[in-house]
C-alpha cells in the first residue's frame, strides 16, 4: 500500500494518540527526571545504627572532650562531650573537623621510605629493620649521642617512651617545642625560687587585665577561655584588652587600651606604681624601682596612652573585688617575655589574688608516668655525659644549619611539623635536609614528613588511645584520656610500639628498660589505677599535693623587675614597619593542618585565591601608594613573601598583621600553596632572662611589586 | 503531629547573642559537618562558596583607635513574610521547591524539586540561600563521613540552612517510640547552637514560654514577633520578612545597623561587611 | 489535450479517506500496545535476589512476628533488612538441610560479606520516612503498605526500572488503576500516594503554598 505524505502524517497522529494513551510518555518523562537526578558520582550515604562513643580530643593542648556519632562503624561526625567539664558540649572548628582528618586521602597510609623519585610503601617489618639497623650501627661507632628525637611535649606516654629510648640508648638530644607551661616553670624558678604554671581562676575573678592575650582567639584551653568569656558577659565581669590592634578580644573588651607593640608590660608596671603610690602595700626598693622607671609621664610617652587613662585603670583595678592579670600574647602557647610575666604578676600580687578564688593557682606538673629507673650500659653513660647539645629546638636547627657536617645523625620527629612551625623556616628545612636520616612518626603527609627519610605513620588522633595532660591555665590541671573510635583505617602503628619494638630488638639495657609488650600494655599499666575512672568520664584531675588556698604569699626577686625588653630583629631605617601575627579559631597553626572545612571558613579578607593579605592601616598603606587588594612584597632580614593589601582601620598605623596558620607546602591541594607562612619570616629572639624565643614580631618593610 | 488545629503550633527561632560571639567559625564548621556541604579546593570566592551558616564581620568604620568590630553570623531567616508564609524566596518559587510550614515556622528546601532556577537567590535580602555550580566531589574517602540524614545535593540546585531539620524527624521518631507527644527542648538543637564555644546561639520554639529562647527574645506576636527586649533586634525589619532569628547586642552602633534608615531618622552610619557576599560603602 | 495538472487516477476521496482512518487506527492501535505491553517489558528487567529467604519457615519460628528481625532501635530509627550479624544469631552453622541455607553460609556468613538484598520498598534519598510514627502511633499493619510478604515462601519477583533504578514496585504496577478499583496501598508508592493516605486520615495541611503538609514531613 503507498502510503503518501497524508498517509504518513496519519501514521504519526495515529501513534501520538496511542502512546498518550499508554502510560510511555508520562511515565518516560517522570522515569528521565528521576534519572537525572541519579547521577552516580553524587553519594547517597548509607544510613545504619547510630551509636555515640565519647573520647578526648588531642589536636591541641586544650583537651576537650568529644562525643563521636558513628553510624554502623562509620565515623560521621564529632561534637562537644556534654558533661566533660572543659567544654561541656562545646567545640571549636579544629575538632569538628575531626572526620576530614581521619579520612582525608593526605593520611601517610602505610610505612614510607624515600627513594629517588618519591616514596615506596614498605612492611613494617622492612621499616623496623631498617631502623634498628640504623640505630645499632650508630650505637657501634659509639656515637649514640648523635641520635636526636624533637617531639610536641615532654609529658605523656609517648614522649616518655621517646625520651625514655634516647636515655638507655645513650643520647641526651630530646627536644621538645617549647610551650608556655615549660616558660612557666623556668620563669617562676628564676624569679621565686619554686616551679608553678599558673592556673588563672577566670570563673570567679570580677576584673581581667589581659597583656595581649588572645582571650577569644584560642586562649589557654581554647574552650574553656571562650565559655569564661561568655559567664564575662553574663555576670558583667569587666575585661580591660591591652593590645596595639583591634583584635577579637579587644572588641569584646569593655576597654580596649590601644598601646604601642610591645609596650603591654610598661603599661602594667606603670599601673602598679600608680597602685603602690596610691597605698597598696608594698617594699620600699619596689617602690623606689617603680618610681624610677615607670612614672606616669614616662610610660605615657613609651605606650602612648594617656596619664589620665593610666591613673583611671589603675583606680578601676583597685577597687575590683577580685581582679586578675593575664599574660600571653596570641593564644599563649608560646614562652612569654619575662617583662611580661613580671608585670602580671606583679599585679597580681598587689591584688592580693595568689592561690585565691578569681586569682592564680600555682600549679605544678604531675608526673604520673612513675617508671622505674632506665638501666643505662656504658655506652650509654658515655653518650648521656656529653650533654645535650642545645637548649632549644630552634639553636638545634641553627647549629645544624651552620656547620659543615650535621652534628645529629638521625632525627625521630613525633607529634610536631618544625618544617613549618619552627621560625625562619627556610632555614630549618635546610638543616633537616642536611641530617642523614630523618624520621618522621607524622599521619599525614606535612611539610616534614615530606623531608623525612623514613615516614612511620601513627595512628590518627581517632583511631588511637592517647593520655594528654591539660595545664593551659586551668584551676585544676587534668589529664585526659583519648580512645580509638574507629578502627585502624590503614597500615599504621603507634609510635609506642615502634620504641618499643626497636628497644626488644637492640636488646641489652635498652630492651630492658622497657618492660611492656606493646604500647596499650604501657598505657593500661601507667595509669592502672585510674584506668575506670579514664574510660568512664574521659579524664581525672591531677593531684597538686600541698597547695594550700590560704598560702597565697609570693615573693618574686625584684631586682629583674627591669628584665630588658625583647628588641624586634631589623634595623628600623631598612624596615620601618613592625609586622605581627595574628591568630584566629579558624585556622590552625599547630601539628594538625587546617583540614577543609576550617579553610572554607576562612574570611576572604584573610585568604584571595592562593594569596595570602596582610591587614595593614590606610594612612600607612597610602603612604606607600598601596590600596586595597594590591599585591605587595613583604620583607623581612629572615625572608621574603608576596602578600595582597587589607586596608583595616583596627590596624596600628606602622604596624602589618598577617595570619597564623597559612603558607603551607604540603598537606595537599585543599592546603597547600595558600598564603604565607609567617614562621617563615620570623627569627627567634632570646628572652634577656631565660633564654627562650619570646619574638612576639619582626620588623618588616613593604614594598610595591 | 496529626491533627493539631494550630494550638499547638511551633515557631522554631533562634537568637545569637552578638557579645558573646567569638567569630570563631564554629557554626559554621558544625554546619558543614551535619549537612554535608560541598567544598572545593578554593573556597575564597564568596559569592560561589557554600556556607548555610556564614560569619560576617561588621565594623563601625571609625578611625584608630576607636575602630570597633562585631562578628554576625548569619544563617537563614526562615522568614514567615507577610501573611504566614509569603517569605521572599516561597513568594517567587516557580516550582514550590520551597515552602513554610505553618506548624514548625520553618522554611524547607527540597533539592529533587528545585530545577536551579536562582530566582530565590534574588528574592532572599540576606543573601542566605547558595547555588550549587557544580557537583560536589569528595576527596577519596571523605565520603565516609557523610550524614546520611541529610541528602547530598548535586548540581544546579538551591541550598540552605535548614535549622537542622533532620534533628527533629529524628527526634520525632524518638518520641513516637516512646509515645510522647512533646519532644523537650534539649532533643532539638540545631548543629550550630550545640557546637558554639560561647553559648551565644540559642535554638527552640519561640511559642514555647519553657523554651528558653522565649524569654530571651520576648517575642510579641501581635506586631510581626518584634522583640519586647530592647537589646534584641532582627535584620531589615521594615521589610516586614518577620524572620525567625534574632541579635542580640549592647552595642547601639551594631543595632543601629541592623536596618537601613530614612534620612530624618537617624545619621546613616557607613558599613562594610566583610566576608564579602555583599560590600557597601 | 488532456490538462497536464489534472491529477491522472485519483483517487476517490471516500477511500482515500478511510485508508487515511485505517492508517490511524493501525498505527494507534499498534504504538496503544506498544506503549502498555512492550514499553514495561523493555523499562522493566527482573533481578533474583541473593537468597529464595522463605518468610513463613522464619515467621513461625519467630516470637514477636515482623518485628523480630525488623525492629525499633531505641533512638525511634527502624533497623530495616537485618544485616548478617542478625542472621548469625541462628545461623551460625546449617540449621536445617537445604541448598539455599548452604550458599547463604558460605557465601555471605563465611566471607563476612552482606547479602545485597534487592530492596522492593527503597525510597529516594530524598525521601524521609519515618516506621515508628506509621506503625506505632497510626498503628499500621505492615502488610498494609508492604503486602502480605510475611507469608511468602519464596520472595516476590523483583523487577527494576532500568532508568531509575527503583523496585517496579514503587510506580509501576497497575498504573492508573484507581483505588476504589481494588488498587492495593503496596502497589504504588510515590508521593501521591503518601499524600492520599495521609489526606485520608485527616492531616492538617500545614504546607503555607500548597493545602497540604508540609514538605519536610517527608523530605530530607
């Protein structure tokens, strides 16, 4: 049959009108709709049991608890443990993100050891070899002094069993990145005779006078800090915020007292004369000490505050109830500058507030590891004598740098990043390039494991038991416990259990010192008796013997009342500008790299694509014909760094702030390359007293690009 | 939850109290978490970042030293609009991807309806709401760590904070089981206010006097939920939006931002707000 | 001359009418077919489930009905197809001769795999549906929505829908047939459903835009 141009017009009404009237088209137009919809790439999340495991946080030294929510074995998110007393629920971003840290693909998932282009998984068991290889081969040339190990602390477990090592093993080179509670101790000894770290009653005071202290950017126990700072709020506790820029802390102050950089601990000590004057008890050669250097006019002119301001801090300190000077620049982690922690004291001597509620509590580190002796060999002995060979990490990285053969021959490098958190890091990479074999115990692939020759990863912070020790200024120091609420993803090993499968190896003194099966063996029996209580609330109080409430008498050695103060490294005709640092809660500056979320949070007047910007004041950057967003370099006598320009009003004129946190190499393309590191532009600066780094900045200049 | 002839209706609200705040990014960071949001190797951009929960800094632009900031964070209104549920973004939706319920106060948004459309984005004067221009992708093994209470969007969607409104089925589900029908105040937060250092953020029923957002805010329902509190204020309240989240400031400067104001009212302050989905200046 | 535009042998129009009528109804009536019979052969393939799982031998053994191995959690959340570690409770080893009963042991509960049900009932990942609030406050009976499952020996065929993905049990079973032409509540079950049966028992329709609940009620 032909069928004609009618016809076939006919043949498609025809077959319109029975496909509509078949369900085809309707159900093919739903069906395609779904189907976009259901693209493969796009994850469904498989439900399952919910179930909740509490556990401690250990990504910084402020201790939290945490609640983790799993679903089936699944880690799927973390929050705050309500009834641990540090955070009482609450989190900061660094612990939220504790997921994208376990599971993040930047993980170090097997033992690495590097060859010529790149890194070769190995077996534990090749890895194990090849360290005690190396180790005994060191210990035979009787040279076992030559074995260095840096670590995050000298408390705890794991670096007891490190530090332990290097003893029988006959090295006196452990390290430890010096924190303020190790500032504490040496100050406090210098200054009165008795080791303490303060606890700050922040609870109960009615009057805080912070020296820069970075209250609500991570201060102490970050957490703890924060919820002190909102009973502030509630109860109308006054706080006084002497710091040179418009920080967090200084906005939510009731006053903020804009003082010249470095100037805080003058303005405290010109308080305290005022206060001394005006009849607040006190010896004569401390008064005749303050007169003559912190006259009123004087220390004026030096912090640029008025006298009239001076003299009315004073009269609103005096009569506080119960007032409480706070130091520690920045979130206090570092040592702070003995002027400083004069001051404060000082002030809060006068206030009457020594181990009193809404004062100081003078603390003292509880050593619960309680280990027999180490059994020490003569080649031990010999080592041990010789010394430690710095005192700091940072000289370490010096001398290292400066010599012609590396003095260390093998670096253990455990809960720590010196690739990029020590100062003036291009040369402190240097010098771990130049060490012949370097070990790293780091989870994830950081800047130092990059330049490790061995990676020997540890479990992540929630995959493992792990007892940290919380000081950070707390009224009660506590000791927490942190367990593993997801199985071991990949091919890692506790540090512990590489100590001590090293030390059954080398055998001898070394074995017998380390009388543990494994790692949880040394945990459970450490802390034996407080095991329940551990597991049960997460954490125990450390016991401070013979701290009496009613004592509260100190007495500091007056005459380093005039300690010199900390001079910024650059001469100020090639650098005219003093560049500081400022820290935030989004941004982590310590061993664990800002994980996505965190950099997502991220102010883009902070971060522009993979440009870090420095706050920087408009008059000074109209100065030097810089407006917003332009790039500039930023220099400085330790390194160089472009930078983008943020005009800030809160900015000191002459002073550039740039973020901590920021300018990393590795960690991987949501880390890497973004920003400026500031370590990297800053060299240490001995504290006149104690010899430890108290840079709090560096002077800088900028220059058009 | 059947029948409930609007008695027993609920108006979910939460109020931040701007003193406490830190800026510290915890509710935002919390958020990410619970929600499964998106992020991408660049996250500077702004205007293309997702963040249902996003902190602003607002600066009362006055010379040093008397230069003051206050952070804002911001997440949806879940404004009720004139008219119990003509909220801006309900009121343009071609497709009713989005829609207020009158028994929770809440605005939802259902990803499988929206076809991406951004008409929403235009409406919404908070700028609240974000466009998905791509498809999520998950660093190997991150998506683990997935809510599976909360669907993953994929392209060319809408999306926004949802007050956590999973929380509630779930603890819906919980009080079904256990045959109670009120479910009480601590079993329905949202991620933020639980995750906040500062205690600043405060999440329940503003209908609720046990609640105890209720007598923080003193909400008066006869004039749109103006806030009785002279502290407490919300954004643009002349557009008559009748958000659902309130301030909380002692500083006048920053309640005196929260509107814009007619030339005789009040000297116009300048503002910038950084973090920049919007820069006026 | 003839007119050379003078069509040669038209055709009558009456004919030529009805072929164009015969064209139509042949082609309706064949894509008619098309689109009823062949259109759900072509969409729909049949997938075997992992395990002929008898539902009746289980049922008797089981104390407390369904809920034995489908059971509330004690958050609310319903535990859905139970898992292996379920199944172990029993099965550890053979409990009665068959060959279905030894391919599940060693193929799923030796190698610790779980089995890969095919779910006749999988909702959308946008789709929140709550077990506790239907069966325990409106007191649903399972088979209401599930059918009578329970009972059966060998499981249901499952058929998928190859562009969507979903069990033909959710849209594709007596299309159009109307409820109170004996339509059953399992045979369908997407939105419209829900909305039906949920306007059936009187829910009050606190959706601001469209007279009916509100989204979330259902949505995630």
């Amino acid at each position: 049959m032909k069928i004609g141009r009618r016809g076939f017009l006919s043949l498609g009404l025809g077959a319109s009108a029975g496909l509509t009237l078949s369900p085809l088209p309707w159900k093919l137009l739903d069906d395609l709709s779904i189907w976009t919809q259901n693209w493969p790439w796009v994850p469904i999340p498989k439900d399952g049991k919910e179930t909740y495991q509490q556990s401690v946080c250990t990504l910084c030294p402020g201790g939290c608890g945490i609640t983790v929510r799993k679903i089936d074995e699944r880690v799927v998110a973390v929050a705050g443990r309500e009834d641990f007393p540090i955070n009482q629920g609450r989190l900061c971003p660094l612990g939220l993100s504790g997921p994208q840290l376990l599971y993040t693909p930047v993980r170090v998932m097997s033992p690495m050891l590097k060859v010529d282009k790149g890194y070769r998984q190995i077996s534990w068991e090749r890895a194990m070899s090849l360290l005690t290889s190396k180790l005994r081969d060191l210990r035979a040339d009787g040279q076992p002094e030559k074995l260095a190990c840096l670590a995050d602390s000298d408390q705890g477990t794991t670096p007891g069993l490190l530090k332990r090592f290097l003893t029988a093993f006959g090295s006196p080179n452990f390290f430890q990145t010096v924190s303020a509670d190790d500032a504490w101790e040496v100050l406090t000894e210098k200054l009165s005779g008795a080791q303490f770290i303060p606890g700050y009653d922040l609870e109960e005071t009615d009057y805080v006078m912070s020296l820069g202290c970075g209250l609500v950017e991570g201060w102490g126990s970050p957490l703890r800090t924060m919820r002190a700072h909102s009973l502030w709020k509630e109860r109308g506790t006054q706080l006084v915020q002497i710091e040179s820029r418009l920080s967090g802390t200084s906005a939510a102050a009731d006053r903020w007292i804009a003082v010249k950089p470095g100037t805080e601990a003058d303005l405290a000590l010109g308080i305290c004369r005022v206060l001394v004057e005006n009849g607040i008890e006190n010896s004569q050669p401390f008064r005749e000490i303050l007169r003559s250097r912190y006259a009123t006019e004087q220390v004026a002119k030096k912090t640029g505050v008025s006298p009239s301001i001076i003299e009315s801090l004073a009269d609103d300190f005096k009569h506080a109830k119960r007032p409480l000077a706070l130091c520690g620049g920045g979130q206090g982690r570092s040592p702070v500058a003995s002027r400083e922690f004069i001051a404060a004291t000082v002030l809060n001597i006068l206030a009457g507030n020594i181990d009193q509620p809404g004062g100081v509590y003078r603390n003292k580190k509880y050593d619960y590891l309680k280990w027999p002796q180490t059994e020490l060999d003569t080649r031990a002995r010999n080592g041990l004598k010789q010394g430690r060979l710095n005192a700091s990490p940072e000289d370490l990285f010096q001398t290292i740098a400066d010599s012609q053969t590396s003095p260390i021959e093998m670096l253990l490098v455990s809960g720590v990043n010196p690739c990029y958190s020590c100062l003036d890091t291009e040369n402190v990479i240097q010098a771990v390039q130049k060490i012949p074999f370097v070990v790293s115990f780091s989870s994830y692939w950081d800047e130092t494991a990059v330049n490790a020759d061995l990676v020997l990863p540890n479990h992540s912070h929630l995959e493992r038991y792990q007892d940290v020790a919380v000081y950070g200024g707390l009224t009660e120091p506590k000791m927490g416990l942190s367990v593993p609420v997801s199985r071991q993803l990949f091919d890692t090993s506790y540090t512990g259990d590489v100590v001590l499968g090293a030390a059954k190896t080398l055998g001898g003194t070394i074995s017998n010192s380390f009388p543990w099966k494994n790692y949880e063996t040394c945990l459970k029996s450490t802390l034996s008796g407080q095991w329940q209580a551990l597991l049960k609330q997460g954490f125990i109080s450390l016991p401070q013997p013979g701290r009496t409430p009613d004592k509260g008498s100190l007495r500091l050695r007056l005459p380093k009342i005039d300690a010199k103060e900390i001079q910024l490294e650059g001469n100020i005709k090639e650098y005219p500008l003093i560049l500081i640092s400022k820290s935030s809660m989004r941004l982590s500056s310590g061993a664990a790299g800002s994980p996505p979320f965190m950099i997502k949070a991220v102010e883009d007047t902070v971060l522009k694509k993979n440009m870090g910007l420095v706050d920087i004041h408009p008059q000074t950057a109209g100065k030097m014909g810089l407006g917003e967003d332009e790039t500039a370099l930023l220099t400085t006598p330790r390194g160089a760094a472009e930078v983008m320009i943020h005009l800030d009003e809160g900015t000191m004129p002459g002073m550039v702030v740039i973020s901590q946190g920021l300018g990393h190499t590795a960690y991987g393309a949501y880390l890497a390359d973004k920003g400026v590191n500031f370590n990297q532009l800053m060299g240490p600066v001995k504290d006149p007293l104690t010899g430890q780094n108290t840079a709090w900045g560096i002077n800088a200049k900028l220059s058009k690009v | 939850m059947e029948k409930t002839d609007g008695k027993s209706y609920q108006k979910f609200g939460m109020v931040i109290d701007l003193d406490k705040c830190t800026g510290c990014g915890s509710c935002m960071v919390a958020c990410m978490s619970e929600n499964n949001i998106s992020f991408r190797p660049d996250e500077t951009d702004k205007l293309r970042s997702i963040s249902w929960m996003r902190v602003y800094k607002l600066s009362n632009q006055k010379p040093f030293p008397q230069t003051d900031l206050c952070y804002l964070p911001m997440p949806c209104m879940h404004c009720e609009g004139a008219d119990s549920g003509h909220s801006p973004c309900i009121s343009v939706c071609p497709v009713t991807a989005t829609d207020y319920d009158k028994s929770t106060g809440i605005v939802s948004q259902i990803y499988t309806r929206c076809f991406g459309c951004r008409y929403c984005m235009v409406a919404c004067p908070y700028q609240a709401r974000y466009f998905n221009w791509w498809d999520p992708v998950w660093p190997k093994g991150m998506e683990k760590m997935l809510n599976p209470d909360v669907s993953p969007r994929m392209r060319g969607v809408v999306e926004k904070c949802s007050f956590c409104y999973h929380r509630l089925q779930s603890a819906r589900d919980k009080a079904h089981l256990q045959g109670r029908p009120e479910i009480p105040e601590q079993s329905y937060q949202t991620a933020c206010a639980q995750a906040c250092p500062a205690g600043a953020i405060t999440f329940g029923d503003l209908k609720n006097a046990n609640h105890s957002i209720s007598s923080l805010v003193k909400p008066d329902f006869n004039q749109g939920g103006k806030s009785k509190n002279p502290k407490v204020f919300r954004l643009l309240e002349k557009l008559d939006t009748k958000p659902s989240l309130y301030y909380s400031s002692s500083k006048q400067w920053v309640r005196d931002m929260s509107d814009n104001k007619l030339r005789e009212e009040k000297p116009q302050p300048t503002i910038t707000m950084q973090n920049s989905r919007e820069r006026r200046n | 001359m003839s007119d050379p535009l003078s069509p040669i042998n038209p055709k009558p129009k009456k004919s030529r009418t009805y072929s164009l009528v015969l064209i139509f109804l042949l082609s309706g009536g064949f894509f008619f077919l098309f689109g009823w019979v062949a259109f759900p052969e072509l969409l729909y393939h049949s997938r075997i489930q992992p395990i002929d799982f008898n539902h009746k031998i289980h049922a008797k053994i089981a104390d407390s009905g369904c809920e034995s191995c489908h059971f509330f959690r004690s958050d609310g959340s319903f535990s859905g197809i139970p898992g292996i570690a379920h199944c172990k409770t029993c099965h550890r080893k053979i409990v009665k001769q068959g060959k279905n009963e030894a391919v599940f042991i060693n193929d799923f509960i030796k190698k610790e795999v779980e089995i890969p049900w095919h779910v006749y009932s999988k909702q959308p990942d946008s789709v929140f549906f709550s077990h506790v609030a239907h069966v325990k406050t409106a007191r649903l009976e399972c088979d209401t929505c599930h059918g009578d499952i329970g009972q059966s020996t060998v499981p249901k065929k499952y058929e998928v829908n190859i562009l969507t993905g979903y069990s033909r049990d959710i849209w594709g079973r007596n299309l159009f047939k109307p409820a109170f032409l004996g339509k059953e509540k399992w045979e369908s079950m997407k939105m419209d459903d829900c909305a039906d049966c949920h306007h059936e028992k009187g829910h009050e329709a606190t959706s601001a835009q469209t007279q009916k609940e509100a989204c979330f009620v259902c949505h995630k």
